[in-house]
C-alpha cells in the first residue's frame, strides 16, 4: 500500500499514474503496443 493513495478516505483524488506509467503510456502512443509488456499484475 505504500504509492497508493488513500481514495477511500478522501474520495476527491484519483489515483495518480506513477512515473513508470506515464512513460509507459506515452510510448505505448508511439510505438506499437506489442512491444510494451505490462506486469502481470497491471490490471487493463
């Protein structure tokens, strides 16, 4: 639980994307997606 933030509780934020995953993200735009492998335990 340590880089989640507390949803439940605050209810006003959404759980932000880490670094890793904003990176991810922007690459899987330009690049096709077969070449990113998400974890296994990335949900989506």
């Amino acid at each position: 639980m340590a880089g989640k933030t507390p949803t439940a509780k605050t209810g006003k934020k959404t759980a932000q994307l880490t670094l890793k995953e904003k990176r991810a993200a922007k690459r899987a735009k330009q690049e096709p997606e077969s070449f990113i492998k998400p974890r296994k335990g990335a949900a989506g």
